[in-house]
C-alpha cells in the first residue's frame, strides 16, 4: 500500500490580505495568510481525508516557518519541504474587493527559496503515493523546477500511479507566449486527466471549442479532460463520452480566486473515489462555488463531513 495517496509539490508564499478596498499603496492593515495553488489542491485534498505529501522549499525567515506551521496545521506531510539558508520565503500582497471582481495581486517571489526546487530533492520515499497532482507554475519559476516537474511526473507515471494536470497559466513568469504553451502542452501531455480554463485551453490549443480542446489532448494520450466554463459550468470528455455539467448556483461571489483550485479538488477527489467523471465535475463545481464565497485563497475548501452531508442531500 503506497505510503500516501497524493504527492503535490510547488510553492507556497506567504500572503497579506488588504484590510480594505482601494489601491494598495494606500492600505494599512493587513492580514496573513498563506497561498499558492499547488498547496491549495494539496489542502483541499487533505481537508477531504486523503494524505497528502508536500515537497517545496521555504525561507530559513520567520515567513517560512509561518507557512511550514500552516500548512502542518492542515495536516500536510511536510517532511520533504526543504528549509533554505540562502533563499527567502516568496510572498504576495492582494488587494480586497467587495463587488466580486478580481482583486490587485502583487508578487515577491522573484529570488524564492521554492525557485530553487531541482531533482536533487527526488527520493524514492517521496515517490510513495498512488497519485500525483502538477500544475504549470512549477514550470514556469525556474529551469531547475521545471526539470523537477517533468522527472516527478515520468517516474509516477512508470509506477503506475495517476496523474492530473491544471494548466494554471501565469504568463507574467514566462518569457513570452509561444515559450509558455510549448513548455505547458510538453507536460500536459503526460498526465492522465487535463484540468484547464476555456480561455487557457483556447490559448494552449489554439482551438475554441470545449471539444475541440479536449480532443487536442485525448489524441496526445490524456485520457480525460476537464474544462472550466466560469458561470456555465464545465464540460467534459473521455473515451467514453462528453458532456456538461451545470454550475452550482451562488447568491453572492465575494472573491474568485482559488476557484479553480477548489475545482481541481473536487474532480481528483472523486476520480480518486472511482467516481464517474460526470460525477466527478459535480463534486468540482460545488466545491468552486464554495471557494467564490469565502475571502481567501483556501477558506472554502470544504472539510469531509461537509462533502459528506452536501453527497446526501444530493442523493435525495
């Protein structure tokens, strides 16, 4: 029995959250939390019950430690996350908006610890788990991530393990478009289940159609993929099918983002579950419309007995 059911890896970043609205040059309190979406899926995973493996690198700063102490509060296993001397922990400032808008977002993560990941950190400990959950943005801090990323994904796939894939695009760490989506696709094409945005997937693939994206990656070897349609919901497709599934209505969006995330959370968690993949988006969109109403990056991330108890009510 593999030691762990997930292993995510990545870069969390400490987080100050504007105390009100407005430019940011002009708020004066704020808030500390922690962010990053590869730990956000890996939060998600575990709030669920699923152990969950986190290999990154911090800051040997008090910013390290605060986001080491989160996320073991979370009840990640953090036992591969790497304390760095040399590099500080990479943090962000976000604005606070009100009307559901997307909120201002600053980084500080140019000369981050987490930049640092290489394949020196690979041990095979690590590799015990039946699953691995990548995303773009590991591809896009460094050379020596990237490297990581691609190794991590070849040998779970070898072992037989699943793997899910989230674009999660981030064009402003990348040196230009064409660098992006060739470096993106030459990684999403190795891993079992495609998890991007329309408008990533439009970018990537150069197609506009749900279908016509996800046929782009199932005639790669994907073997199933999953688009995020915002307010329409998701649409779905593998060997066996396609089709859309509706969005779970919300009264009010308070903050958007992490959405996909929650998303992600909810489609891997099911898959993992050996749930139908109809099923499967269900759980992702209730799980996305969580994540809309609460402030945070992870605030919403639903705990097990709240998946529970929102299973039973939909059975009914």
């Amino acid at each position: 029995m593999p030691e762990h059911d997930v292993l995510c890896f990545g870069e969390t970043m400490a987080m100050f959250i504007a105390g009100q609205t407005g430019d940011l040059a002009e708020v004066a309190t704020f808030s500390k939390r922690i962010a990053g979406a590869d730990s956000n899926v890996a939060i998600g995973l575990a709030r669920l019950g699923f152990r969950v493996r986190w290999l990154s690198r911090v800051g040997d700063d008090s910013l390290g430690r605060f986001v080491l102490a989160s996320l073991r509060q979370e009840g990640l296993d953090c036992s591969h996350v790497h304390v760095d001397p040399a590099w500080p922990t990479g943090f962000q400032l976000k604005g606070r908006c009100d009307d559901g808008s997307d909120p201002a977002v600053e980084y500080f993560r140019g000369h981050s610890a987490a930049r640092q990941l290489s394949t020196a950190q690979l041990a095979p400990a690590l590799l015990q788990a039946r699953h691995l959950h990548a995303t773009g943005i590991p591809l896009a801090l460094s050379a020596s991530c990237r490297a990581l990323s691609h190794a991590l994904v070849e040998r779970m796939r070898s072992a037989g393990c699943s793997i899910s894939f989230d674009p999660n695009l981030r064009p402003s760490l990348w040196p230009d478009p064409a660098t992006m989506v060739r470096e993106v696709n030459a990684l999403a094409v190795k891993a079992h289940w495609v998890l991007p945005g329309l408008e990533e997937g439009r970018l990537l693939t150069g197609r506009q159609a749900p279908a016509d994206i996800a046929e782009f990656y199932l005639a790669q070897g994907v073997e199933q993929v999953v688009i995020k349609l915002g307010g329409e919901g998701a649409y779905y497709r593998n060997a066996q099918g396609q089709g859309l599934v509706a969005p779970v209505p919300v009264a009010k969006v308070v903050d958007t983002v992490g959405a996909g995330d929650a998303f992600a959370v909810g489609v891997i968690s099911a898959l993992l579950e050996g749930c139908a993949l109809d099923d499967a988006v269900a759980r992702g969109n209730w799980c996305g419309s969580r994540a809309v109403q609460s402030r945070g990056d992870m605030e919403g991330l639903p705990q097990r007995h709240e998946l529970e108890a929102h299973l039973l009510r939909r059975s009914a």
